[in-house]
C-alpha cells in the first residue's frame, strides 16, 4: 500500500498554517510536548513547525530566489514515532513565507523571502531539491535547516531507538549521511519499528 496523507496529517495542516503565520515570532518545534520514544500516547506527539531563518547559508547550502532551470529533483521523507506517523511540516529551508496556495485545504508556500536549495513547500513530507548545477544532499543537511538533531537515538525532541529506510532497504549507517538522489524515499521510525511504506510521487514530480 503507497503512502497518503491521513485525517491526522490533514488536522496537522491547520495546526502548520497558524504556526507558519507566527513563523517570525518562533524558532524551532512547538505544540505538544514530546513525549519519551518508549512510552505509547493515544495521540501522537506534533512536529510542528520549521526553524526561522536568516537567509545565511547553512552547511554551505545557500538561499535565494526560487532557482529556474538548472538541477531540480525530489525525495521523500515519512516520519513514525512509536508507530504513529507525524508530518513534515512546510517551510523548511524557506524565509518569510508570504504567499499560501489559497486552492490546496493544506498549506502550500508558493512566495517566500527566499529559500534554500533544500526545502518543503507543504506537509506531504516532498523534499525539493533545487540548485543551478547538480549538487549532493543529505537527509543531516535537511534535519540542519529544519533545526532539528538527527541521530541513530534522536528525531528532533523525539528520542529512542531509530530505525532507518531507504528506497524500502534497511539502512545501517550514519542517518544524517543518507544521500537525497531524485525520488529517494526515507523513512524514520523512532521507538517501535513500522514497515516501509512506498510512496507515490505526483506525476509533476517525475
């Protein structure tokens, strides 16, 4: 069965839009605390929102206009804490976003400041990667943008056990070094493992 977006992502669309409107005013995660990779919750915890941004580069990745033309592809990175899947939010690696896609029921940065090489524009867990000449990315570059640590034992606040998926494969090494190639799918399960679950790119992303 391939990857969609659930009831609990769609919910998470509402609480990622009043985040993005205070995006200036936050840093980092907010909402509902974290709660510990070992311990099961009825609800799962909220990765909510993106770090602000300065617009100076991070890890050498630099932002600026939308970039047209040159190397453009896209990953994917599905996120589980003890078997409940949360969302990626919107934002990362975009400054100010000022422009939402009034057409989509989530929300969608079309304008920003400026973004970065790497960034989302929604909560689909998409990952684009755009740069005027073919460049290499990692998953720990993303995880640097979004603000969060990425570790073998931590997902962002969420710690225990990390399980790791690449293209459906098990992966063993360091998570920050999985290479993002064109549709290369992630998947990130912190405390009790889940299966990979395929996604499906849009076909305007093929």
């Amino acid at each position: 069965m391939s990857h969609t977006q659930s009831p609990r992502r769609r919910l998470g669309a509402l609480a990622t839009l009043a985040a993005l409107a205070a995006l200036a005013l936050s840093i980092g995660f907010c909402g509902a605390p974290m709660a510990a990779a070992d311990e099961i919750v009825d609800d799962p915890p909220v990765l909510a929102t993106a770090a602000v941004l300065d617009g100076k580069p991070v890890d050498g990745i630099p932002a600026g206009p939308m970039v047209a033309g040159g190397y453009h592809v896209h990953s994917h990175l599905t996120l589980y804490i003890n078997g409940m899947e949360q969302w990626v939010p919107a934002g990362v690696g975009v400054t100010r976003p000022v422009v939402l896609d009034p057409t989509r029921p989530d929300p969608s940065i079309t304008e920003a400041h400026s973004f970065y090489w790497l960034h989302t524009h929604d909560e689909s867990g998409v990952i684009h990667e755009e740069a005027p000449t073919p460049h290499d990315f990692t998953l720990g570059q993303f995880f640097d943008l979004w603000g969060q640590p990425l570790d073998r034992h931590e997902v962002g606040p969420a710690q225990g056990d990390v399980t790791v998926w690449v293209d459906g494969k098990s992966y063993d090494g360091d998570p920050r070094a999985v290479a993002l190639k064109d549709h290369t799918t992630v998947q990130l399960n912190v405390g009790r493992d889940v299966p990979f679950v395929p996604y499906d790119f849009p076909t305007r992303y093929n």
